[in-house]
C-alpha cells in the first residue's frame, strides 16, 4: 500500500442544521489516483461532507484539506485542484453543451478561444460532440449526467467529487458514466464518488467508507467489507410464496441469526460455514418445502449495511 499523502482527507468533521446533526464527527480519506466510495442511505449526510471538501459549505468542527490545503484557509486553491458533479443538475437548460462547457472554461479565467477548444474535447471525449450545439433541455437523462460530469472536467481538476452521479440513470447509461470515471482514474484523478448503489461502490471503489447518521460505522475494500457480514450467505426461494415465512424460521433455526428477505419471494442469512447449508438442505426436504433458488454465496453490499445498521440501503430494484 502506497505511503502517499492523501489527495483529500477529512477528519471530525461536525455539521449541524438547527435540530438536525448531519454530521457526528466523519473521518474520509483517499490515496491520489483512487476512488473512495461513500455509501450510505438517504439523509446519512453524503452531501453535506462532500460540500465541505467542495469548499462550499463550512463545518461546525474538524477538518479537511485538499492536496494538502486546508478547505477554509485556502479554499481559493482548492476549488482550483477539484471538479465537483452535484446531486442535482448545475448546467443551463437554455444553453448548448458548448456554451455550457465555454462558460465554465471562461469562470475558470480560460481565454475563450482556449475554452472553446477545453469544451469541443471534452464533448467529443464524453460522446456528445453531436449534440454539442443542442439546447441542454433537449438531452436525455443519460447525456445531461455526462454534460454534468465534463462541466466538472474542465478546469482539469485533480480530485473530483461525484455525488451520486448515476442516480435515475438506467444500466446502460450508468455503465456510460462508470467507464467514464474509469478512464479519469486511469489519467490519474482522485474520486470521492457517492452513492446509494452497493453494485455501483463495489464496482468503482477502491475503499469504501459506509456511513449512516452523519457517521462513519464501517471502511475497507470492498471484499473486506463482505467480509464482515459472515463468510457466506444462504439464499432461499420457495416455490410456494406462502411458504417464505416457514422458510425463514429454519434459515434463522440453523444460522442462529434471524433471516432477512431483501426482495420479493427469497429469504437470505449469513452463516459461517458449508455444513449450514446441508443442513438447511435437510430442513427444507423434511418439511417438504420445495424450492426454486438455493444458493451458498458470498454477502451482497447490501446484506453487509444490514448486518453493519439494520436496515437497508435503498429498495432492491426490480430485477
Ligand atoms: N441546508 C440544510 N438545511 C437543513 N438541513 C439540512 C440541510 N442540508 C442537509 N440537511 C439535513 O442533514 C442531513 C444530511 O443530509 P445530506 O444531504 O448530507 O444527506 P445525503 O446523505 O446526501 O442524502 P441523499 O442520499 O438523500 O442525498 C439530512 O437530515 C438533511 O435533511
Ligand atoms: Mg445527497
């Protein structure tokens, strides 16, 4: 593991908005040129850490620094080192990809003609140089989230924070936006990339930090956070829906934890060994319960925030 200093780090930070304590004191941190996954529900504060590193907003108590630069102090210079891809669109509607990407460029104190030039490459690079001189408002969801993501580009940040940068997008586009993180990452960038997707956090991040109520309760990589949901996990689906509940009383019986059922008609628990799973087996068979999934696998990020919170990340999406 590399020894470099982190590309970012916060450290206590604390916020509050009048009764609500959005953040308890959260430590985040990236090696450069990695991708730091922060999962956590809605409400558990993801936004509110990352526009204090944006330098947007200010914490009540902590730290963070960019490059090395205090958020506060220098936060001049740091809004110079990161890009940043809000929850919510921040491009004009009324204006095409290049004005957009131009204005930008020319915020940034780029001469127009260099702006121009910023702008044609990145749309060219992030497949919109077709639609390059249509109005915003005419993009579909997908194109707006990669006009988004080239707006954060333009000042070639090295650190750029995505908050929840595929929200709503259906699994091709979002495929679209991951290889488009990938090929930032590869040129060296340092990504903060919040979500609510476990797949999307497994499939991007080299840490994740999992925070729920303005806290940190879990970090590692990815398979180091499957790890602590227990080796394995027993999956179940019976052939006869109304036989779910019975289902999940042996799992329970045998992994002596209770079973979950994190979508429609299967249930799951984590067990720590095979002989589990011929157990559950014999269960089933004797109380004439017939079956049409059975597995032994690895957690899903998801039974991993269960087990960590006791509740789930989002709704299983409908397969
Ligand atoms: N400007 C604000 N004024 C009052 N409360 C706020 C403000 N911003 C955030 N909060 C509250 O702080 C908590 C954390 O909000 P935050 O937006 O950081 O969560 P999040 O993890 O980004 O959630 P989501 O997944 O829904 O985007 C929430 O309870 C939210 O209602
Ligand atoms: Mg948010």
């Amino acid at each position: 593991m590399s020894t470099s200093a982190p590309a970012f780090e916060a450290e206590g930070l604390t916020k509050r908005f009048g009764e609500t304590v959005a953040l308890k004191g959260i430590d985040l941190a990236a090696r450069p040129g990695t991708v730091l996954g922060v999962l956590g529900p809605n409400g558990a504060g993801k936004t509110t850490a990352v526009r204090i590193l944006a330098t947007l907003l200010r914490a009540d108590g902590g730290r963070a620094t960019v490059g090395g630069l205090d958020v506060v102090r220098h936060a001049e210079r740091v809004r110079r080192m990161i890009g940043l891809t809000g929850q919510y669109a921040s491009v004009d509607e009324d204006l095409t990809g290049t004005e957009n990407l131009v204005l930008i460029g020319e915020l940034l104190d780029l001469r127009r003609k260099d702006a121009k030039a910023r702008a044609d490459a990145l749309l060219a690079e992030f497949g919109l140089a077709e639609a390059a001189g249509r109005r915003v408002k005419t993009y579909s969801g997908g194109m707006r989230r990669r006009l988004d993501l080239a707006a954060s580009m333009v000042g070639r940040p090295s650190v750029i924070y995505l908050d929840e940068p595929t929200t709503g997008l259906d699994p091709a586009k979002r495929d679209d936006v991951w290889n488009m993180v990938r090929a930032q990452v590869a040129d060296g960038v340092t990504v903060l990339l919040t979500t609510q997707y476990l797949e999307e956090a497994d499939a991007l991040a080299d840490e994740i930090s999992v925070i729920d109520h303005g806290k940190v309760i879990a970090h590692g990589t990815p398979a180091e956070l499957k790890s602590v949901a227990g080796g394995q996990t027993i999956l179940v689906r019976p052939t006869d829906p109304a036989r779910l509940e019975e289902t999940g009383a042996i799992l329970s019986a045998v992994a002596g934890r209770r079973a979950e059922s994190p979508g429609r008609g299967v249930i799951t628990v984590p067990v720590d060994g095979d002989a589990a799973f011929t157990e559950v087996v014999g269960r089933l068979a004797a109380a004439g319960i017939g079956v049409t999934e059975l597995s032994l696998r690895l957690p899903s990020l998801d039974e991993v925030f269960f087990t960590l919170t006791g509740s789930h990340t989002t709704e299983e999406e409908a397969a």
